[in-house]
C-alpha cells in the first residue's frame, strides 16, 4: 500500500490558536509555517513532523507538553 499527502485546511478558531502560539515563540520567532503545523498536529493528533527546522521545533511543544517525533532523524 503506498501512502499519500493530506491537504488540510486551517477555519478562523485555528488561525487563532496559531496566532497565539506565534506569540507564545515570538523568542524563536515561530513564523505562519511552523505555526500552522503545529496547529494541524496539535488538531489531528499528528506527533510526527517532517521539518529540517530540527532547532526550532525541538522546542516547540504541542498537547499537554508533548515534545515532536521529528524527520528525518540524522538532523537532531
């Protein structure tokens, strides 16, 4: 069986919550991207991310604290 690519969508309650989350990180900063995938994750209760922004999204945290499995692994 071959997998595939999700397009998801993002209504105004999670345009919210990534706002928020762009403040929470301001620090880093989070940017429209990043945000709107942890967003997504925090939503689909997705914890493993493909992202070569390894220094970055080793901090950010989605559901109850959760740190991110992230891909590809040789980058952490």
């Amino acid at each position: 069986m071959r997998g595939g690519v999700d397009i998801l969508s993002i209504d105004s309650k999670m345009q919210v919550r990534c706002r928020d989350l762009m403040k929470k990180y301001k620090d880093l900063p989070m940017d429209l991207a990043d945000g709107s995938l942890v967003v997504l994750a925090e939503i689909n209760n997705i914890e493993k991310v493909f992202t070569l922004d390894h220094k970055d999204f080793q901090v950010y945290r989605f559901s109850r604290n959760q740190k991110f499995n992230l891909l590809p692994a040789h980058l952490g």
